[in-house]
C-alpha cells in the first residue's frame, strides 16, 4: 500500500478483492493525505490499525462484504472530516462499531 498511499493526489481509492496481501492493514503516518473516499469491498481483511492520522481529510467510508473485519477502528471517528460510514452486508462487531463511532460523534457535535 506504501506505493498507492504515496500517490499525492490520491481522492478516492477503491480496494476490492485481493487488495491486501494477509489480514492485516497497518497504514503509514503521511500516506493517504487528500484521501476523501475509501471503500473497501470483498475483501479478507481482518484487523485494520487505522487512526485519524492515517486519513486526515476523509470524508466517506464504505464497507461491503468484508465479512470478516473485527471492527472499525474507534479513531476513524475522530476524523473531523468524515462525514458518513456506510457498512453493507458485513458482520455484526463492524455494524456495532459502525453505531458506536456515529454515537460518540453526535455527543461531539452538540
């Protein structure tokens, strides 16, 4: 992902499949600068280390089919610029996340 997250005019970036090598994503402090769209769709990922750091200017999530991720990242919703999370058909722990981040945050913005 080094590569991709370099790309310095990166807006939306679609990761379907085989986009990951093994379960894990860790992404790296200064990729994904302008990112403002990630899906991430069909995919075998398990565990994704993502913090605010790593998406600073992300604006939509969207996960479909990714069965077996544990959860969201609870940091994700400490983006300031996110503005909604889309989850389709993936397992409950992410949907639950998914409603925790989309609570914490509506306790922030009051």
């Amino acid at each position: 992902m080094t590569t991709i997250g370099s790309l310095p005019n990166l807006e939306v970036l679609k990761l379907h499949d085989d986009a990951f090598e093994g379960s894990e994503w860790n992404p790296i402090e200064g990729e994904f600068l302008r990112l403002k769209a990630l899906f991430i769709w069909s995919c075998e990922l398990v565990w994704w280390g993502a913090e605010d750091i790593h998406f600073p200017n992300l604006e939509v999530l969207s996960l479909k089919f990714v069965g077996k991720l544990n959860e969201i990242p609870s940091s994700i919703g400490d983006i300031t610029t996110l503005n909604s999370i889309w989850v389709r058909l993936c397992g409950a722990s992410v949907k639950n996340s998914a409603r925790r981040i989309l609570k914490e945050n509506t306790k922030q913005w009051k």
